[in-house]
DNA sequence: ATGAAAGCGCTAACAC
DNA sequence: GTGTTAGCGCTTTCAT
C-alpha cells in the first residue's frame, strides 16, 4: 500500500502538498494539483486513517456502551446516534456490555486509550465509580438512563410524569386492580416509573399492593411472561398491568391470551418505549411512546460538541401516551 | 494525559521497558517491573492505542456492513459476531448504510483507509464492483447473503432447500394456493428462495399464479402487511402464505387477523428467520430457523483468521423448519 | 535485562 | 504556492 510519500515522489511535489490537495487545507496550484490527484490515482493511494490519526490525536470514533441489543428500544436510537454522527464525520464502535463487568471495563478503558474520543452510556447497570472517574477527563453523554448524584449530561424522559400518566389511564377506564412489572430498582429509571405508578394508585385512594409490582431481572419477553404468570396464581388477580418496557408487555400479554384470556376486557396491558412491534401484536399494544430516534441524534449532537470544547446542558425530551387495542376496545 | 516517555522517565528506565512491561513480551526484572508499574499508577498512565496502531498498522477494529438493524435479525447476527471478536482482541465498527450510496462508499473507505483491518458484510444491496476491488486487498467476509459469481468467502444457509422445505410443509397441509412474500429479486438469496417455492409446487404438480408472489422493496412490517392486503383484493385468495423474513410474514399475520380472518383456518403463514418475536406473535409463527447468533459468530472467526493470514472456506449451516401456531392447530 | 534510536503515516508550523 | 522539518505515541531491532 502506497503512502503520502510514494504519492509525493511520483507527483514530483513534497509530502506537504500532497497532505493539502488531500484535505483542501490551504490554496495548491491546480497544476500540482491535478498532478498530484494524477499519482493518488496510479498509485491507487488511500490515506491511512492511523497515522492522521495519530498526528491529530483524535479517532474520530464514538463508543456507544448498551447492556444489549437484543430489545429494539436501542437499536432505535442507535438509528439516531449514529445519522447525527456519520453527518458529522464520527462513526461509532458498538460496544455490549452484556452485564459482563470485565468486558465493561475493557469498553471504559477504550476512552482512556484514546480509542474513542467520547462515549455514550445507555448501560444503567454501568459501574459509576469508574464511569465518574473516566468522565472527569473524557467527554461522556448518559442517553435514556442517568443518575441523580452525577453531573454527566444527559438526554432522557421525565420518567415519573411517563408512569403517572400511564397508570393514570388505566385508573380512568375504571380499574382498581393494577399490577406494575418493573426492572430491577437499582436502576434510576425504575424507581422513578415505581413513584410515577404510586403516586397515581395514591392520588386515586387505591392502595398499593407488593403482590401486585413484580421486580423483573431482566428485560426479554420471558421475563415478561413470568411476571404474568405470577399474577395469574394470585387468588386476587389484577385487572391490568404496566410494565416498564413494551419487550415485557408483549411478553405479559403473550401469556394473557394464552390463558385465554380477553385483552383488555379481561385484562389491560400498558406497555414502554413504542417499539416498532408493539403495533404488530394482536391486540396492538398501548404504550409510552419515547422518542427513541431522536433522543440518540441529540445524545450524539451532545457528544460531538463535547468533544468539540463546547458546553451541553442536559435535555429532557416529550414523551406520548400512545393509546392501543391493549386499554380500549 | 502522560505518554510512555514521562512513565519512562519517572520510573527511572526508557520507554522500550516501558512497552516490554505494558506488553510482556520479553522479561523485565521484578524491581523494574514494579518500577514501571508505580510509575504508571501515580500518572495515571493509560497507553494509546492510537500510537499503538500506527506503529502495529492495525486497527483491531472490524467493520460490520448491515443495511439497517431495525430487522432483529441482523441484530442477533451481530451478537455472534460481537462475542467472538471481543474474546479475540477485536471491536466492532457498526455501519449501517440504509441503502445510501454515499455512505456504502465512506464505509468501504474505511477500510480501504485501515481504520479497520478487515470487514463482515451483510449488505446484500452492496456495490458488487466495489466489494471485489476492495476484496483483493483487504479481508472480507460475506454474511448471510452472497454472490455466486465471486469468490469471497461467506457463509450462508441453503436458501433454496430451506425455502422448498417451508413450502412443501404448507403443501403437506393440503394447501394449494400459496402465495409468496420474497424481497427484491436482485437479491441472490430471493432467487434462491423463489427457485425453492417453485420447485415445491412444481413436484407437487401446482401451478405457479404470479398474481400470488410479491416482490417486496422493503423487509419492514408494513410491507407485509401491504403485500397481505393485496392478496386479500383478490378474486381468487390464497389459502397460505410463505414469507422471506418474519418480519413480512408478522406483517401478514397482523393484516390477515385484522381482516378478521382465522389463522391458520382462512389462511396459514410461514416465515423466515425465527427472530425471536416469532414466537410472540398471535398466533405463533411457523417459521424456518436460522442460526443467526453462529453464523456472525462463524463470520467473525473466519475474518479473524483471514486478517491473520489464514486461508478460510466458506460455510454452508443449518437451518431448521419450526411449526407453530401460525400453520398447525 | 535494558537502552538508544529508527520509523509507522500523517499534518502543521515555519520558512521561503 | 510549496518545501522542510518536527513530532504525534508507540514498538522493535540492535547493541550492550
């Protein structure tokens, strides 16, 4: 593989100019340049992206840290991230962290390693100690999970008003009887959605019930259909359920019309996020809508101007109740 | 952010020892080991890869080509793929290009630019031209989908025989008018699959209707959907339906029980892929059974190999008929 | 076992 | 408008 010198030599000009027609940096004669793109194209030259790297102590790569993406909710806005990133010349390593706390750490080290040249966290389960270490000196963005105790800027939901409103919803179409599958309540988002949930059972008179909120360790479909079960072996079994993520929503009503059971007469199914799929299940699935796509393009926006020098403040983004098959007949 | 010299100096030794204790590759005695390694605590050294690389010319960066990830199915290949790269020393670089040429060309250049040392790609729209030239120099594997008339390695499922197979399944039911969903047949494994429909109804004496195979421009839900509603305006319906990609057919399956249909009594339907939504439907979907998660995980290794020099052989996997509710009561 | 020094490929400051 | 040169941070001969 021919480099800039080779390229120089053939042109007749310095490794200078050569670097100039390459980046459109100062003014070049067009003759040279011409003779120049002339060798670029003999010698079929490619510029290697090591050594610009190197020079310019920059990757041009963004690591964009997930727990996994098997749920669609990320890879939406992974969609985001990475439009606003290919628009402004980053590209991004993918990296899945699959609860793995050494593959985690290996992850955090590509920053310090200069891999990267920031990083966005949608991991809630991320390791905070390391990651308010890694923050201090790298530009980090949080993208739909954060925390409280941190000033890492971040791009999320309101995620307590979120579950008011959905369990609110239910509430007004009468039932009284309102199960909560939740994710494990370490995480931020969790315990916001659970005083969202409370504070809507409160408002109404109707008293919580621990049978009724299942902590679920994860996020697939079986988990939710686990939790479902669990609620069908209750002597008082509830008239409704919101779960915090439509992945166990369609999990939960999957084992609803298994038992054959009425979606929603017999029970109403509310789920999170709007995933493509929740439109596709039978009954189709109510849910609140995240705007996925676009709070990644922010995260990424925010990232880049980060890395840029340049200031973010976080942002909180709208969140819709998307009203389906799953609440109303 | 320390380098390797002020380490060096600090530790009272050169930055060659340095590297040797960073990289273990020739013995440092235990006193200046523990030297160096002070050294590195107390600057809080971490070594950057972007010298690293320029010096190795090597990225350790695979770039993974899809067309788009909203298909859970390419999300699945690329855990595979992901598990065995990082258990290797590699990292991913996610490229999706959503069927933009301008962004097939940046990402092509890429490695062509050595920010990546080899690529996996699942585009089956790719620029065919491009892909060979950059074959000849570069590691490639093909993924899922591939090209009789090249000579890159790929690895890929006997689409004809399995789409044979799934047809022949819906023959054995007793149906007769079986409609197919495919892709674009520009696609190579649309032909092959279509090759497979044809010679089911063929050895089953069935005539082939052109009205009941639609040719999709998209692997989305709604284009499943659009392509159940157009067999649902015909005078003459088909009784089943066989789809390229689950999500076509979970598209179908949605439009079929809007209509208020019966499946599988009106009309009975089978997918391909068995993304893991498949089973979450209502009713469940039949659906042939790709080894998503080995073939990026055989992929991966076979790129690996290749960067290394090895010579690697493609690979023809299994694929497996799953009956669910979608064509069996 | 360790150090000196070259060099991977590029860009940018400086000189002309 | 163009060339010279230094240097980004690392690894690896080659000496010793």
């Amino acid at each position: 593989m021919a480099n800039i010198q080779e390229v120089a030599r053939k042109a007749g000009v310095s490794s200078a100019t050569v670097s100039r027609v390459l980046n459109n940096t100062t003014a070049v004669s067009s003759t040279t340049r011409i003779k120049v793109e002339k060798a670029i194209e003999e010698l079929k030259y490619a510029p290697s992206m090591l050594g610009r790297n190197l020079r310019n102590s920059e990757s041009r790569l963004l690591l964009v840290l997930i727990h996994t993406f098997s749920n669609p909710y990320y890879t939406e806005i992974i969609n985001g991230i990475e439009d606003y990133s290919i628009a402004n010349g980053y590209n991004i390593l993918l990296c899945e962290t699959d609860s793995n706390a050494s593959r985690e750490t290996t992850f955090l080290n590509m920053v310090k390693n200069k891999l990267a040249d920031g990083m966005i966290s949608m991991n809630p389960t991320v390791d905070l100690e390391k990651l308010t270490g890694l923050a201090e000196k790298h530009p980090i963005i949080l993208c739909s999970d954060y925390y409280e105790t941190m000033e890492i800027p971040y791009v999320a939901i309101d995620n307590e008003a979120a579950a008011y409103k959905a369990v609110k919803h239910l509430i007004k179409l009468g039932h009284e009887k309102i199960a909560f599958i939740n994710f494990d309540e370490r995480i931020l988002y969790a315990r916001q959605r659970r005083k969202g949930y409370e504070r809507a059972l409160n408002e109404f008179n109707i008293p919580i019930q621990d049978q009724w909120i299942y902590n679920s360790q994860g996020l697939e479909f079986h988990n939710g259909v686990q939790a479902m079960r669990k609620f069908l072996q209750l002597e008082e079994k509830p008239t409704a359920v919101f779960a915090v993520s439509d992945t166990l929503a369609i999990g939960a009503l999957k084992e609803t019309n298994e038992r054959g059971l009425n979606v929603p007469d017999d029970m109403a199914v509310v789920g999170f996020d709007n995933i493509s799929f929740s439109n596709m299940t039978n009954p189709t699935l109510t849910t609140v809508s995240q705007p996925m796509y676009n709070m990644g393009y922010k995260a990424a926006e925010m990232l880049i101007d980060s890395i840029k020098g340049q200031p973010v403040e976080s942002v909180i983004m709208d969140y819709e109740l998307v009203m389906r098959e799953s609440t109303i007949n």
